[in-house]
C-alpha cells in the first residue's frame, strides 16, 4: 500500500481503455500517442537533470524532441528491454505475448538481456522483435510508419494469418476470438481497414475473406461461410 501510493504521488498515470487511444503532450515537448488498453507514467514533478523516463505498459508511438543539453529520453517497460534516445519517432509494443520496437525516424539505443545484457544500436526501418523469452529479432520494415497506423484506427495486414487476429482483439478492444479450425487459422490476410470498434472490424474483415462470425457466450468465433 505505502508503495501504490508512493507511486501516485510521484507519477502522473495515463491509461486508455479499449478501442480508445490518447495523444499526450509531455512538459519537455515530447508527443505521446498511447494506443488502446495501454498505461505510461510520466514524473508528475517534471523530469530530472540528466535523463527523461517513462514507463510503458502496452503500446505507444513517441515523437521525442530534442533538448539543448542532449538530454537522454528512456521508455522503460516490464518486458526487459528499455530505449534510449535523444531526438527521434518510434514505436513501442510491451505486452503480455512478447515486445517489438520499431524505429522511424533518428536514433535509438535499444538495452535488453538476453543471457547477457546486449545493447543495439537501431536505425531508420530497423524492426527488433522481441519473443516470450525475450529473444531478439533484428528485421528492416520498408514502412515503419505502418507499425503506428493504429493512430488513425487503421490495421494493416501483409500476409498475416488469421491466428493473429485473436491476439490483435484481445489487446485492442478486450474481445476474445476464435478462429473456427486450424486450416482456416493459417490463411493470410493482407489489405488496409478502417474501423472503430471491433465489430466494425470483424463485419469488414469477414465480407472482405468471404467468412461469418458468431457469438457464442463471450467468445466471438470465425468461421467459413456456408
């Protein structure tokens, strides 16, 4: 308890709900845009001498400014790896099933341990994907932009299975999914869709795989139309 409320005094908390995302400016000019069921704390007292640090659960994009004196900005997040930059555009995923960070524009120090502690260095398009174990992945991203399209309530799939989708729900809107049986599990979607809630997503989804999907109880199952 005296920790909880030690920590409410410190931090200021922000935290969007499902379907929702929040943009947030920070006192040193600093732009956050915080995506759907995702937390950051940010001193509420302003930041120190030396770095800038926040901390994020979830999803967010940061458009991070410079400062005269170089001062370091670090997002730190619950899943072993935190960033380091001085002026740059970047998003980072911190959820239960894994992180990634993607890098669009500037520089970014990436530390994370992997056996050992490892510190990677990151560049425009680069892609580091991490896995439940914490594991690294290195990957270029020709749009590294399309990692962020969730700002404007976009999905944009390329080749992805359906299997992912259950997660993409899940995290977003709270939704649980089932994909009706295996073979339809690992047919790939690609395509760019706009929707706002995740039955809008679901409707446009569906008639665009020619499929149907039913609630059963709390649980939304896809299926192939007969």
């Amino acid at each position: 308890l005296s920790f909880l409320f030690k920590d409410e005094i410190l931090f200021q908390h922000y935290h969007t709900e499902f379907g929702q995302t929040q943009s947030i400016q920070l006192t040193d000019g600093s732009q956050v845009t915080l995506n759907a069921n995702s937390t950051l704390k940010v001193p509420r007292f302003g930041f120190g001498q030396d770095t800038r640090e926040v901390f994020l659960t979830g999803e967010a994009e940061f458009v991070v400014k410079h400062t005269i004196d170089n001062q370091l900005f670090k997002v730190k997040t619950q899943k072993g790896f935190e960033i380091t930059v001085l002026g740059t555009e970047f998003t980072v995923y911190a959820r239960q099933r894994g992180g990634k960070v993607v890098l669009n524009k500037g520089k970014v120090q990436l530390r994370y341990h992997d056996k050992t502690d490892q510190l990677l260095t990151m560049k425009p398009g680069d892609w580091v994907v991490f896995d439940g174990k914490g594991h690294a992945n290195l990957k270029k991203t020709p749009q590294p932009q399309v990692h962020s399209a969730w700002k404007e309530h976009r999905f944009i799939f390329d080749g992805t299975p359906f299997s992912e989708l259950a997660y993409l729900f899940q995290e977003n809107f709270g939704v649980m999914v089932q994909i009706g049986n295996d073979e339809l599990a690992q047919w790939k979607i690609s395509g760019s869709f706009t929707a706002q809630t995740a039955e809008e997503l679901l409707e446009t989804l569906t008639e665009a795989s020619d499929l149907t999907f039913r609630k059963e109880k709390n649980v939304i199952i896809i299926e192939p139309a007969n």
